[in-house]
C-alpha cells in the first residue's frame, strides 16, 4: 500500500487508474461517450447503482472520476467530482442544493457570472436570494431566514480580495440553520493555501480553470464534499439539470496540472508578496490590497486561516484619472491584459468592465468594488521582470 499522506504524495498519485498488462505511468485520456456492457442484465443494474462500473460519460468516465478522487483527498473531502466550467460547477451545485421556496444567503462580493446566476438566474425559478457582506457576522446572523438553504461565498472574494472567516461563518451557519450548506467558492486560495471543509465549510467549489489547472488552456470545474452530496450532485445537478460535462481530455489535462499544484502555488504566492510590497511602496499606486500585507484590514484572519501564503492575486488603484489607469494597463509589455488568473502569465483587467460587469454600478459599490480597481493575477515569471514592467509604466504616471 503506497503512502500517500502528504500533499504533495497526493496531488500525484491519487486516483491512479491500473492497466494490467499495459501499466502506463499516465493516465490514458478515456476518449468514449460510452461503455459496452456484457449483457443487458449488467446494463441494467450499473443503470439501478446496484453493480459499480461506468455506463455513459455524462454519468461518469474514469479521467473525470480520477480528479474527482484527487480534489477530494486534497481538500480532505469524502468525494469530489468535475464539470465542464467554474459555473458548471456552481450551477450543478446550486441546482442539487436548492429549490423553489428555498432562501440562498450569500456573500455580495461574487465572481461576475455567479452573481448574475443568482441574481438574475435563481431568482426567476424561486429562489429568494440575499447578499450581504459576509465579513460582518452579525449583519450574516440578520439576513437568516427560517427557509435558509445555502452560505455561499467566496474568501478571498473576487475582485476585492475580502477575506470572510470561514469557521465563524460555518459555525453560525450550522447553529441557526442545521440543515443548510455552506458553500465556499476556494478559487483564488486552492487547497494548498486553505481548507474550508477542515474549518467547518460543507462544499468546496472550484474554477478548475485557474490553479488547479494552471496552464490557460482549460475551462473546467470541480466540486467536493459529502459522498451523498456529491452523489447527488452527480446523478441529478449534473447528469439532469446542467449536463456541464467535463470532456475526458480536459479532464486529463487537469489531473497534469495537479501534480504541480503546490510548487505553481508558493511560487504564484512568493512572487505576489514581492510584487504587493512593491506596489505599495510606489507613490503612483493609491491602494493595493493584498491578504499578506499587513494593512490589508483582515491580515490577522489571513495569517489564521491561509496556510502557505497569501495567493497569487493583488487588486490595486492608481492616483490617477480612469484614463490614465487604462492607458497604464494599455503600456504593459510583459503583464497581459486578459480575464482569467492562475496562469503561468501574469494577467491584469479591470473588473468594473470586464469580469464584473455584470454588476450594476449601485451593486459594485455596495459590494466594495471600486469602479477604478485593477486586478493583477501574477504569474510564474521573475518576479523581478514582472515589477520592472509594473515599474516602469508607473514612473510615467
Ligand atoms: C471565483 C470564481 N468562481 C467561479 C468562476 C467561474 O469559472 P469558469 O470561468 O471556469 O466558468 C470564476 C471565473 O473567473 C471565478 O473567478
């Protein structure tokens, strides 16, 4: 029996998939809608969960099942499973968890699209939904209703890099409302940095795109939690209501990328706090915020609830006109203006017009997302080439 107990043992060898006979180090990409049974009688009871073994890829393929197993052992979660976006994973989610009549609480900093699936979406089917900022306990403890389903949020939260205190939340949660979930979008921490199932979370949400991934060329998701949770995730949110299938390529894509999940991560993580205290230091930037930094106004949660550091993302405002900012961002050479993070480039846009556009200029600033924020994503460069072009552009300002 081969240990498998640290991170890093884990991000590599869980899930291996044996072919006697073949034994291939990597996992072969399982490029098949289907799977032949022996004779009916086996087609029907794979089809009654009576006798385990694949059937169709909507409902599960070995390489989709293989990173399921891995996020799960990564995130200490009971199982995992994978869909074909970020949204793919919070739709499929959502749908499992919650039904007409149901209240969902959430955090009001969202990544754009979740918000407009919540706010616009969810809402026409429902769902009463309620955003309030997460960061305030008591203002979460007001907002419970006898019919809340679902804590959803985001820590650090996109774009603004507010962190919430997941186990305050999670307690609160369970204490006022036993039956609901608490649902912990750990997209810009990934499970290297932070675990919200150990401090208390019940679903962890992932655009796989970003870290898990790490390289720019997938868009998939992940989920993991309970193994009837994530079963019914499986068999109901994703195979009846979302069909958001992850194809066995891009599947096999992130099982790669995982396998260098923790040394991509510090690296994304050392490289920011470089460039962090670099901006800060420089009279051109007016605000930078940043989980590791010590004026970032929750850097003592920071410090508790992220290990390993701080993540790869720093959202920051210049002393300038919104024209000079965009002619700043316009001026880079090495830093690429694209939406996305957790590539091995670093990214920089501006989430008033781009991620978060979707909000409506009230909802931005109730949030606390500036209209003048730039959200960098830094990358695996030297960190000392990625400053020189942030510096460079700056000194011009
Ligand atoms: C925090 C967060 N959650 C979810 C998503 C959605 O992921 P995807 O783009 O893979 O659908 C994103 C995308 O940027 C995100 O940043």
């Amino acid at each position: 029996m081969k240990n498998t107990s640290g991170f890093a043992t884990k991000q590599i060898h869980i899930g291996k998939i044996d072919i006697p006979g073949i034994a291939p180090l990597a996992t072969p990409i399982f490029q098949t809608s289907t799977f032949e049974f022996e004779t009916t009688a086996q087609g029907a009871n794979r089809f009654a969960l009576e006798e385990p073994g694949y059937i169709y890829t909507r409902l599960g393929n070995p390489n989709t099942t293989k990173i399921g197993q891995k996020l799960a052992a990564l995130e200490n979660a009971e199982a995992g499973m994978a869909m074909a976006s970020g949204m793919g994973a919070v739709t499929t989610v959502l749908w499992t968890a919650l039904k007409a009549g149901d209240h969902l609480l959430a955090d009001d900093a969202l990544y754009g699209c979740t918000f407009s699936y919540f706010t616009h979406g969810l809402t026409r089917y429902g769902v009463d939904v309620t955003l309030v900022d997460f960061s305030d306990l008591e203002q979460v403890e007001k907002a419970i209703r006898p019919n809340t389903k679902v804590f959803y949020f985001e820590s650090p939260t996109n774009p603004n890099l507010k962190l919430i205190d997941i186990e305050a939340v999670s307690k609160l949660a369970h204490e006022r409302c036993p039956e609901a979930k608490v649902i912990v979008d750990n997209t810009f921490a990934t499970p290297y940095i932070q675990k919200p199932i150990d401090l208390g979370a019940d679903v962890v949400i992932h655009s796989a795109t970003k870290y898990l991934n790490g390289h720019g060329d997938v868009i998939a998701g992940m989920a993991a939690g309970k193994a009837d949770f994530i079963q019914e995730c499986t068999l109901f949110g994703l195979k009846d209501m979302t069909g958001a299938v992850l194809g066995p390529f891009e599947a096999y894509l992130i099982d790669r990328g995982l396998k260098t999940l923790d040394i991509r991560v510090q690296k994304h993580c050392d490289n920011a706090m470089k460039v962090a205290k670099f901006l800060e230091s420089h009279p051109a930037v007016a605000r930078v915020i940043y989980p590791g930094l010590e004026s970032h106004p929750r850097h003592e949660l920071a410090k508790r609830q992220m290990k390993n550091g701080f993540g790869g993302i720093i959202t920051f405002e210049l002393n300038t006109t919104r024209e000079r900012s965009a002619e700043f961002v316009n001026s880079l050479e090495l830093c690429t203006i694209a939406v996305s993070l957790g590539d091995a480039e670093t990214l920089i846009e501006h989430p008033a017009t781009m991620t978060h556009s979707t909000y409506t200029p009230e909802a931005l600033e109730e949030a606390g997302i500036g209209e003048s924020m730039l959200r960098l994503s830094v990358g695996l460069e030297d960190s000392e080439d990625i400053i020189n072009d942030l510096r460079t552009q700056l000194d011009r300002i």
